[in-house]
C-alpha cells in the first residue's frame, strides 16, 4: 500500500431536472494489484468518515428497511474502483480453490471490460479469498455501510449525481414498464427525464464520470453484493460499519446500486434489497474491498 499513485476522474452533479450543473476534476490515490497478463484491479483509498445510514421518509422511494437512519462511523478502507470485470474473474477463478469450485465464464453479457454477473454470494466469497491468497493481503465484500458510505461520498442526496439521475451517467432502465395496464417500473426519478433502456450491461467505466471518492458504476449496471446478513430495517444495526453478522437472515444477503434491469428509484444510494446467498442472476456481481 506503500506504492500509491494519483488519478483523475470527473465528478458530475445535477439539478432536480436532471441538467448537469457542475462538473469538477477531482484526483484520488490507488494502488493497483496485477492480476497476471496485464489485467489490473485498482483499489481506490476511501477515507475515514461519518454518515447518516439510510433514507429520510421524505425520499422519493422510502421504505421502512432504509430506516430508521442513523450515524455511522467508517475506518479508511480501499474499494475497487469499479465492479470485478469478467477478466478479472477469469484470473482470479483460474487460481487454486480454497473451498468451492469457480466457473471461469458464468456471465450472460460477455465482454472482458463489463461486469461478471450470474455470481452468487458465496462464489463472491470464494473469489475475495482467491485474490487474498494471490495478492498476500485480506479482500473481501464490503459491509452495507462501507458500501452506502462509498456510494454517498459525502452526499446526502438520492444519488451521488444529486437529486436525480439520467441515463447518461449511469447504466439502468430509463423508460416506463406496463404491467397489466398499470404501470410497475418508472424511468425517470422525482423532475428528472426518462431516457434509454440498454437491456444489457455496458463495460465498466463507460460514462466517464465517478462520485467524490473516485468510484465509478454504484448507481446501476450490476447490483452488488454486501457481506452482511439481511434485517428487515435498522433498529440496532451496528454503528461501527462493521458487518452485521448477528441475527437476521443468514441465507438471505443484502444487495445493493440497482442495475441495467431496474428503474432508478432502486438506483439510489440508500436502496437495499435481499437475495438468496445461493442465487444468481444476470445483474448481480460485485467489488471488492481491503482493510
């Protein structure tokens, strides 16, 4: 961790309507872990911090298992820059086991620079000790506040973006959905436009712009994995960040920052929702982290 460097990144914010307001050039410190045959994992510094976890019920979008919001208390951790790609969960996988089998090719929407997907949590698992085995250091999935608080960076508002998103900035579905004559997914959030449904994932780092910490992706493309147990809301979570291991759902893990498949109300920096730990699917991966 001694050998960081330095990258610049772009940092957008918009108005209510989703019109870029502002757009500064910020820089962060990196390090960069070689994972064989030029195939790079960038592991941004995230600082230490308080926050206010969850959602104020005047959220478009609250719901009562984003509350009740409360302070936490992040130690500096390093986050990857951007969601595991296929061709880091191609060398990864091909390293030896440590305790289940990895499928060097499981996702839908192949590309070496887009997001692996059909992973499910214990494969997440399984990969973040791989890493940590090659690499000579501890990975592993962030907990839900390390993620929220990553997500945030500083902010308090809907979206790292501000109080809207566009389909310009993030990979998710900007177009209304009918259902039976009502309609069950909406494309644009609060005054903000709707916009394009790509059906599909797009290479990480593909719309040019991160939030204040320098990550890239949180608000869609792939839905993410979080280590800790699933709880129906926030009554005694941990105020440390740590992950919340006790009680809950041990077969139910939490998921967060929706994906190409949903609307941006499940986009939003506070939005959780729970998924078998032994199930995929073809928006869900994950990103790493190290103390």
């Amino acid at each position: 961790m001694s050998d960081l460097s330095v990258f610049e990144f772009d940092v957008v914010t918009v108005n209510e309507t989703g019109e870029r307001i502002k757009s500064d050039r910020s820089s962060k410190h990196f390090w960069t872990e070689d994972l064989g045959k030029n195939i790079l994992l960038e592991m941004v510094s995230i600082p230490y911090g308080m926050f206010l976890m969850g959602t104020p019920e005047t959220e478009i979008g609250w719901h009562f298992s984003q509350s009740p919001q409360h302070l936490v208390t992040i130690q500096p951790f390093f986050m990857s820059r951007y969601p595991i790609t296929q061709a880091q969960w191609q060398a990864i996988a091909k390293c030896p086991q440590v305790n289940i089998d990895l499928n060097p090719y499981p996702a839908n929407f192949e590309d070496n620079d887009r997001p692996v997907e059909q992973i499910n949590w214990y494969e997440a698992v399984e990969f973040c000790a791989r890493l940590s085995q090659k690499c000579d250091r501890i990975y592993r999935l962030p907990t839900e506040a390390e993620w929220e608080y990553a997500c945030r960076a500083t902010t308090i508002t809907p979206f790292h973006f501000g109080a809207t998103i566009t389909t310009d900035l993030a990979n998710y579905s900007g177009v209304n959905w009918e259902y039976q004559g009502k309609v069950c997914n909406h494309g644009a959030y609060g005054q903000g436009p709707q916009g394009e449904d790509r059906r599909e994932t797009t290479p990480v780092g593909y719309f040019g712009v991160a939030n204040a910490f320098g990550l890239s992706d949180l608000h869609g493309n792939v839905r993410e994995w979080c280590a800790d147990h699933w709880h129906n809301n926030y009554e005694n979570a941990p105020p440390d960040g740590t992950a919340w291991l006790d009680g809950g759902d041990s077969s139910k893990r939490v998921l967060r920052g929706g994906s190409w498949n949903v609307g941006p109300i499940k986009c939003r920096s506070s939005y959780r929702v729970k998924y078998s730990a032994e199930a995929s699917l073809y928006d869900v991966g994950f990103r790493v982290v190290c103390s």
